[in-house]
C-alpha cells in the first residue's frame, strides 16, 4: 500500500509522526505533541482528555507503517522545497559576493542606473516644464556614481575580504558533509549560511555607496521631485515630518500613556484613556491626511484598575480587556469593526499572531494560551513543553512571515510556526526590540542610544545612531519599506520619516 508523507505526519506539529499515541477521539498525535501529564486539551475535538498513567496508548498499525517506509522518505516535498528556496538564494548570495573590480563597479553602474530609470520613466509622464529637474536630478546621481567609484578605487582590497567570504561559504555549500545531513539539518544549515551571506551582501553594498541610499523621492504632480540620502548609519530627527497628537487625536483630556501601532497599510491605530470621560479609545488614522479623521471606537472602562492590551497583526487590531468585571479578546479588522470577541478566563500581558494562530501570554509568563482566528481554544503551551518551547519565563512576543520569537532573559527561542525550535539567539540586556524582518531583526541600544540590525546569530550587522533627538525616551516602528516612524513618550508627538 502506498502512503503519501501526508498521512504519515502528525495533523499538529507536521513533521512525521514520533512514536504516534491514540488519543480518546481516535485521532492520532505524536508523543512530543502532548504537553501534559495530566490533562490534555485536544485540538482536534477540544475535549479535556486525561492522561493515563502510561500515557496514551501506541498506535502499532500506524507505527508499523513507519517502519516499512523507512527513513530515507523522511524529506518530503515541503522540506525539499524549503531547502531548494534557501540554497537557491545562498547561492544567489554567493555569487553576488564573489567580487572584483570590474563587477563591483558594475553594481554601482546597475544601481544607479536603476534609479536614473526611476526618474526618467516617472519624470517622462509628468508635464515638460519639468525636463530641466530631470536632468539636474541625473547629473546628481552622476556626481554620486563618480564618488562612489572613486571611492572604491582608493580602497579596492576590501573586495578581498566579501571575495574569500564567498568562495568560504561555496566550498561549504559544495562540501560533502554538507550534503549528506539529514533534512532538517540541512535546512539548519543552509538558512545559517543564507543569513551570514546576507549580512555580508548588506557591509558590501554599504562599502559600495558609502553607507548611503539614494532614494529618488516621487511626488504628485504640482511638486517638485527629490533625490533624498537617506543614511544608512543615523536616524536624522530632522527629517521627520511631526505631529502632535495631544491636538490632533478626539479625546478631551488625553492620558500621557498613548499606545501607538501601525498596521501593514501604514495606517496608524491611537489607543489611550480619554482622561474626561474615562473611556478607553481606539483611532485609526492615515498620517498622509491627517486632518481626514478614519474612524474611533470606544470602551468604557468599568474601573480604574482596567488592564487593556492593543496588538497589530498585518491589518487586524487584537485587543484584550481585563478587569473584576470583565475579560475579552476581542479582534477588529482596520475599520474597526469587531471580527470576533471571546471571554477569557486569565490576564494577559503579550499577544502576537500567525496566519493561523493568536498566542496569547499569561501573566504568570509562564504559560501561552493559542487560539484560532475564530478564537476557539486550540491549546495552553506550558514552560519546557516540547512544541513551542520555552524553559524561563517569557518577556515577550514576536513573530516575521516565517518564525516565532519567545523573549527569555537574555536570548530569544526561534521558533517555526509550526513549533520547532530553530534555535536560541543571545540577546544582551541592554537592547530593547524594535522589531523582527524576514532577514534581521532592529533593536534599541540603551547604552550607545543607536538603533542596532543584528542577524539571527546575535550579530550586529549595523548601527544607526539616532542624531538631533531631543531625548532617548521614544518608540520606533518600522514598516514594510523599511520608513521609520517615533512616537516622543514625553511630548506624544509622533515623527514620520518624509521619504
């Protein structure tokens, strides 16, 4: 009988079944996958199955299947396409370090020949008036080609250094041992190697164009386009456009304690304590029309003791209400109108979200209760549980498109969305999470006052030091084409980067 590598994985971590156990429901799950030794909540019937004293039974038939198919199946067709997809870009990366002179003044050439296309394609659309910018424009992005070339004449050797590293990582890539690890090792391995090779391809193109981006700045018609530098090693707070929002936001009395969010259109969700009425508000606004007021919601707030908690996942707002009178989870979608609301038994104090699944911290930090976006109950994750591990208590949580991020004391646990620990990433003290990309992740430095892009192996890839800020007590979000916004704690004056 033939079996495809789905019926031979378990439905909730997906990997193939470990010593598979009968649950009461007759569903089948992997040893790993039961976090309890007592109760356990089933995410297939939701019932609270008790666990006996030996545990649930072994599933024999479907143990024997396993054996006959054997190991070498054991790479099915998503983890092939995985390790494809990271090779591919490893090599990619690969090739693309493997420099010299003539191939890293051709970068320069493609990169500025790339943004001079920009100008003229979008220029060429706009009134004629305008030819005369276009060409001051190019001739600007002349002058920045011919320093940036110069500038690699004069230190043509560092190419040396991005060459060995390339020819290093394709020799491990080819290597034998490389080759021959088993599947999740060799996913391990090759993602491991795509992210050095992408801090190297970041201190490469900074080498190149002087840590310097040249961002052709388009605006509507009737204005004036621009060629912005925007540095890769400050934030300059006197290119941020301000508002302040004690003047712009609805409420009558603001308290100082305003949460800001942004979703992933760039709108930006306002939570705060309207201070007159003791309602509790949301408002979402579009910074680009400020004055075009979205839309608000209010929740009155029962007493002063009220804990309540905003999270943003892509366009979705997750809010949690705690108080001795009430406790929900309640999911808005950007409009603010209410997708799903749920009573909750316990306080949370983190919540992060997956395609799939809402995790959701407890205040012990000791606990993470998981729902589905119906917010159906799917399971509780308790400390050294073998899917989404953890072994102290959390501090908080993360997520990009492909990982989850638990916050211990001093690393982060990297973990798949499915539950597999990737890693423990070291974090010192001193850095507070700004937020995690695809490829790094940012972070405040408390000591240097300078926002640090570290690799997933802890590594700082860069520095950018924070230049005419009037104080350090500000939080920084980052959205998908890396613009950075501040929200000013003290003075509630919210700073949006112009390019």
């Amino acid at each position: 009988m033939l079996h495809n590598e789905d019926s031979l994985s378990c439905p909730r971590c997906k990997d193939r079944f470990e010593s598979p156990r009968i649950l009461p429901c007759m569903e089948s799950i992997c040893v790993k996958c039961i976090d309890s030794n007592d109760k356990f909540e089933c995410p297939f019937c939701y019932q609270v199955h008790s666990v006996p004293p030996g545990g649930f039974p072994i599933n024999k038939s479907l143990l024997k299947v396993l054996s006959s198919v054997g190991e070498h199946k054991i790479f099915d067709r998503y983890e092939l396409e995985k390790y494809r997809s990271h090779l591919k870009n490893a090599e990619e990366l690969v090739n693309y370090l493997d420099c010299d002179m003539e191939k890293a003044k051709a970068e320069i050439l493609q990169y500025c020949e790339n943004i001079k296309t920009q100008i003229l394609d979008t220029i060429d659309q706009q009134v004629y008036y305008l030819n005369d910018i276009r060409d001051e424009l190019v001739d600007e992005v002349y002058l920045f080609q011919k320093d940036c070339i110069k500038t690699l004449e004069q230190n043509g050797e560092e190419l040396n250094t991005f060459k060995k590293f390339s020819q290093d990582c394709q020799a491990l890539i080819q290597s034998e041992d490389f080759k021959k690890a088993e599947s999740k090792e060799k996913i391990a391995r090759v993602k491991n190697t795509e992210w050095k090779l992408g801090t190297q391809k970041k201190k490469y193109k900074n080498f190149l164009f002087k840590n310097v981006n040249l961002i052709y700045k388009e605006l509507k018609i009737q204005q004036i386009p621009a060629l912005v530098k925007r540095s890769c090693q400050e934030i300059d707070l006197t290119n941020f456009q301000h508002f302040n929002l004690s003047q712009h936001l609805s409420g009558d009395s603001l308290d100082q304690e305003i949460q800001v969010n942004q979703l992933e259109n760039k709108v930006f969700v306002f939570n705060y304590i309207n201070d007159a009425t003791c309602d509790h508000m949301f408002e979402v606004r579009n910074l680009h029309q400020f004055e075009a007021f979205s839309k608000n919601f209010v929740d009155y707030l029962e007493s002063s003791n009220t804990f309540t908690l905003v999270k943003i996942y892509k366009n979705h707002i997750l809010y949690h209400k705690h108080s001795s009178f009430q406790k929900e989870l309640t999911i808005f979608d950007q409009n603010l109108d209410i997708i799903q609301n749920v009573e909750t038994k316990n306080q949370f104090k983190d919540l992060v979200a997956t395609d799939s699944k809402i995790f959701c911290l407890k205040k012990n930090l000791l606990s993470i209760t998981v729902y589905d976006w119906n917010l159906n109950k799917l399971m509780i994750i308790k400390q050294n549980s073998s899917l989404y591990p953890f072994s102290s208590k959390i501090e908080g949580l993360f997520e990009n498109e492909e990982y989850l991020f638990f916050k211990e004391a001093d690393c982060f646990n990297m973990i798949t969305k499915e539950g597999e620990l990737v890693k423990k990433i070291p974090l010192e003290n001193n850095l507070e999470i700004v937020c995690f990309k695809n490829d790094c992740f940012y972070a405040k430095n408390k000591h240097t006052n300078s926002i640090n892009a570290l690799d997933f192996n802890g590594m700082v890839i860069s520095s950018l030091q924070l230049k005419n800020f009037p104080h350090f007590d500000f939080d920084f979000f980052l959205d998908h084409d890396n613009n950075f916004s501040c929200f000013d704690l003290c003075s509630l004056k919210l700073y949006i980067q112009d390019a």
